[in-house]
C-alpha cells in the first residue's frame, strides 16, 4: 500500500502569502502557472499554498467573507490545485484561524480582549471563544473542502497569541471553574495556578510521554514555569540515558505547588545556576565554550530581548511582574 502524500516526499515548499488589497496592483498579476513552474524547477514533492491569509483576504470567490480584490474575481485557487495535479505535485491548501485583519475589522465583538497593554501586532486576533467566529471559521473551511479536493489541509494558528479577557473567554471559564479570571501574575497564587491549568497548550510532549522520553531524540522544555519531581526526575534520566534537553529561562524553578526554590531543581542537568534576574532590555552572551561557540557559528554573540521596564502594564493582570 502506498504511503500517504506527507509521509512520500520531503522536499516541500511553503510561499508566505499575507497581502492585503488597499493597493489595487496587489495580486493583479499574480500567476499561478509560474509558480507552479518554479515549483517543479526546485524538484517539490508537495506544496503548501495559501487559500487565504493572516491579512483574512480569501483567495477564492468566497460566499463566507471577502475576496481580495487585486484577483478580480480569479480563483488562483481552483488554477493552482489544476496546475499542481498536471506536475504531480501533491498540493496543500492553508487557511489561518484567529488571525484574521478582515474579521477582527468587519466584527469588533469577535476581537480579543488582551488582559495587558502591547499585546497586539500587525494583525487582529479573534478569539475561538466567540460563538459567531467560530461559526465563521468552520464555514470558511467547508466551503474549501466542498469546493476543491486537496491532498491535505493546513490550519493555522491554532492557539490563543495572549491571554484573553473578553466576555466570552470569561464567561467560559466561570462556567468551567466556578471562578473569575484572576487580576494578577503570581504563580505562588493557587487561583493563577488554576487559571493556567485551564490554558494548556498544545505540545508533544505531555505528562503521558513521561515513560516513553527515549524515543525522543530532543525534548524542548521553553520556559516551563511549573514542575514537580516526577517530571524533573524523568528529565534528568533522560539525559542521563542519552537524550538531548533544550531549556530556558525559568524552567524547574518553581513547583507545581508553588513552591520557588533558591536554584533551579534540573541545575544539575543544566549544569548552570540562578543568581538573580536581569531587568536589562538586552542582554548579550558570548559562549566561553568552544563546542558551543562552534554551535552557533557564525554568530559570536546571542542575544535575549526583553520588554523594557518603560513598558505600561494596566489592567487585568497588572500589578505583579513574574519573576
């Protein structure tokens, strides 16, 4: 039996396609056909391509939302699958969710609710929690797929970019938890504790993999703020048997209980220690190590980005910076 499309080929290309209309020479002369063309010159198996965007255009005569104008009515959709198919080159539609300019204009009761000021961008973020969006969405992708056939389906962006405090997130979680969104960062505070416990994100790696590490070849634990023995104690073994362990910033320092200890519970593993937290704005690294240095040639220097203390923090979460 033939394996499916993602798991045959492995030279795969995806074009970033955020482009809005305001200006009417945008996509006018986008061709399909010489896209396709360098497609199969780079030797593609599989192509990902946009349907529609962060910016929320749709590049389809849509009947669900808006069509970007530049195509005059064009569906370089059903031309791109077309021309895919003639290069036997496996096609991908993608489609982005909660980031969406054009629904977060068109309906401003779908907007996140950002709980502190400078969590925006360049696009609008609609929150998954707004009945009315979601409806939107599902709409939007059963059009695609009653319309053209792909070999796959991306959907992007599938996750909440800041912690959201409008109405219907709220009114979610007084439902769930009996309780209201707490007004502060403080993860020695039971209530964050379980407010975040209602915001898991997705990853690979859950409690479950815990006996199953070594299948791994490198697990990444990215500022993982809440750890108790058992997961320190797998990590540690893990590395002990071979695996690799990328971890950053305030990783095994507190415990799930809310208990922050003087030095990081993996320093062993590590093989670092806390001294005090930098309020710089950046902060430079030069490897002392040759390996490492070697490791991220050419760079000499790393660098860490932090919002600097001018940054205004009101509103819900306010108050208490974690630290």
């Amino acid at each position: 039996m033939a394996r499916p499309w993602f798991q045959r080929g492995y030279r795969r290309m995806l074009v970033d396609m955020h482009i809005p209309d305001w200006d009417p020479a945008f996509l006018s002369k986008y061709d399909p056909a010489e896209m396709v063309r360098l497609y199969e010159a780079a030797g593609l198996s599989s192509a990902m391509f946009y349907t529609q965007s962060h910016v929320g255009l749709c590049y389809w005569p849509t009947t669900t939302g808006r069509m970007h104008a530049g195509l005059r009515g064009r569906d370089i959709v059903a031309e791109t699958l077309a021309l895919l198919e003639q290069a036997g080159i496996d096609a991908c539609g993608y489609y982005s969710v909660v980031y969406n300019n054009w629904a977060y204009l068109e309906h401003p009761d779908w907007r996140m609710v950002p709980a502190t000021e400078g969590s925006g961008g360049r696009y609008g973020h609609c929150c998954p929690n707004h009945a009315g969006y979601r409806d939107f969405a599902r709409a939007q992708i059963e059009e695609l797929v009653g319309r053209y056939r792909f070999d796959g389906l991306f959907i992007d962006m599938t996750f909440w970019p800041q912690v959201c405090v409008c109405e219907h997130c709220r009114a979610r979680y007084r439902d769930e938890a009996a309780a209201e969104v707490p007004q502060m960062i403080d993860w020695c505070d039971p209530a964050w504790r379980r407010f975040q416990a209602a915001h898991v994100p997705f990853g690979v790696i859950t409690r479950r993999q815990l006996p199953e590490l070594e299948h791994y070849a490198v697990v990444v634990l990215p500022n993982v703020l809440r750890m108790d023995a058992e997961e320190t104690e797998a990590f540690r073994e893990y590395v002990r048997g071979g695996g690799r362990l990328y971890a950053n910033r305030f990783t095994s320092l507190t415990e799930t209980c809310g208990r922050r200890h003087d030095d990081f519970m993996l320093a062993d593993v590590f093989g670092c220690h806390i001294e005090a937290d930098d309020a710089g704005y950046v902060t430079y690294v030069r490897p002392d190590d040759a390996v490492l240095a070697q490791a991220i040639a050419p760079q000499t220097y790393l660098s860490c980005l932090r919002p600097g203390p001018a940054v205004r923090r009101t509103g819900v979460l306010a108050g208490r910076r974690a630290r």
